[in-house]
C-alpha cells in the first residue's frame, strides 16, 4: 500500500477529513449573504468525502461540482449523494484544485474547506479567481495564528509543516492583494478540531493499525497524527483555522 492508500483508508469512513462544522458553515453563509433567488453555480474544492457539498446541497438553490483528486473520496461522495436523493445538485469529479475545467467566470461561489494549502492560500487564490463572475464570492478555511507571537515548538512545527502560515492579518492583506475584497473572518472553535475531526480519528486508530499490521508506513502515519494531535491540545490557544469570506472585485491584481 502506498502513502497514499494508508492516509485514505485511515480518513475515508469520517464524516470530515479537516477540522470544520455544520454551524460554522452556516456562518460563513449568513456572511457571504448570496442571492439565492437564481440557482447558483457553486465549485467545492478539496471536497474530501462532501461534508460541506451535502450541507451546501441542503440549505441552497444550486449546482455544485466537487472536487476532489482522490478517487476514494469521490466515489464515497458519489454514493452519499445519492442515497441522499442529492445527486441532482452535486456533480462530484476527480480533478486536481490547480488544474480546473471551468469556463471562465463561471462560478458563483467557490468553497473550499481545509484545503487550500495543498496549492498554497495565495496561489489558490489567484487561480481560482478566473472562475468566479465578478462579484463571485469565496469562502475559505485556512490555517492561521491566533496571535502575535508564540512559543518556539509550535512556531517551528507549523512554518516547517506551512510556510505561508499567517496571522488573520496577513491572510487579509493576501485576499486583498489578490483582487478580492473581505467581507468577514471568524476563528474555528475547538469542537471543530476535537469532536468532528481528531477524536472520531483517534478512535480508529487501533483498528487502522489491526488492519495494516506490521507496516511501517501506518504506524509512523499514526505517530505523525498523533504528534499533530498533541501539539493542537498544547497550543490551541495560538492557532487555528480562520474561516474567510471575500468577493471578487479586480480581474488583474498588480
Ligand atoms: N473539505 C473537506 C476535506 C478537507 S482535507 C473537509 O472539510 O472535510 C483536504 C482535501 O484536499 C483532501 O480530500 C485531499 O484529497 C484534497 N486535495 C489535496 N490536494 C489536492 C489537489 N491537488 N487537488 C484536489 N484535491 C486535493
């Protein structure tokens, strides 16, 4: 089994695969305050197995695509959506997030959860800008510091495992370099990170590493989690999640 393999056996029977939650969806919808009379075009990108598609599909008049570059993911989404009756409002596709099909201007709203810094929050922003119709909105997650300044084996972990990582400061200041004005910002709380995300993994651990036993690759897989873990429950206060509603207003940032 590769990486790969391990890492989508041990997330892909979660509801997410990334800190979040129902209600801060919500929000971050409240914020973005779209006009819902028209159906709306929505890509959700980095869309693991669909938590926030499904939600998305429940609360709007819209037409999502999922996106995601995991077949496993994907095909777990397919068969959800469906059972759900959903499948008319979602098109889940295998797709890399910096290589999309979209016409340009297209997209009403571009979500993207716990995702974005597989391209980088800056790159992702810049290319997904192309897609959205003037005045599109995005809403996305990203992880960012809480403060100023922090203690030394927290800052280290993070600009090692995230280089771009930045205060809420920083990261308005990217948005808006990037074309885009903000609308909102507001901090994921820790029943994101801990009930939706870490304990339902942690709780698996034991039977992941029953089911690959004698392979490396999944105990340092559940060592580095469990590391990640540990270093959230010591320094929660530094760093989270920053949830970012914008809209586009340039098409040529300098
Ligand atoms: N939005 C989901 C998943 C977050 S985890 C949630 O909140 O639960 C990040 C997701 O990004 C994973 O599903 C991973 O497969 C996907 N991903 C990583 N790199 C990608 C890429 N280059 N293109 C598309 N998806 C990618």
């Amino acid at each position: 089994m590769t990486e790969i393999e391990l890492l989508v056996d041990l997330h892909k029977n979660h509801e997410r695969q990334g800190p979040g939650g129902r209600k801060e969806l919500e929000k971050a919808l409240d914020l973005a305050n779209l006009n819902n009379s028209n159906c709306l075009k929505i890509a959700d990108i980095g869309c693991g197995t669909g938590v926030s598609s499904l939600a998305l599909a429940e609360i709007l008049n819209c037409k999502i695509t999922a996106i995601d570059f995991l077949s496993d993911f994907i095909n777990i989404l397919t068969s959800t959506a469906k059972k759900r009756g959903q499948l008319e409002k979602i098109s889940p596709i295998v797709c890399s997030m910096d290589n999309l099909s979209f016409e340009k201007e297209e997209l009403d709203l571009i979500w993207s959860e716990g995702a974005i810094y597989n391209m980088g929050f800056e790159n992702g922003l810049k290319y997904w800008k192309q897609f959205l119709k003037p005045f599109g909105t995005i809403c996305v997650s990203e992880i960012t510091w809480l403060t100023d300044k922090r203690p030394q084996e927290i800052n280290n972990y993070w600009n090692e495992a995230y280089p771009e990582i930045g205060t809420a400061g920083d990261k308005l200041r990217t948005i808006e370099r990037c074309g885009y004005s903000p609308i909102g910002y507001f901090v994921l709380p820790e029943e994101c990170w801990e009930n939706h995300y870490y304990k339902p993994i942690e709780r698996d651990f034991d039977s992941f590493l029953d089911r690959h036993q004698g392979n490396h690759m999944a105990k340092e897989l559940v060592n580095c989690e469990i590391q990640e873990i540990k270093l959230y429950r010591k320094y929660k206060e530094f760093f989270s999640y920053g949830f970012y509603i914008a809209e586009k207003v340039s098409e040529n940032p300098s």
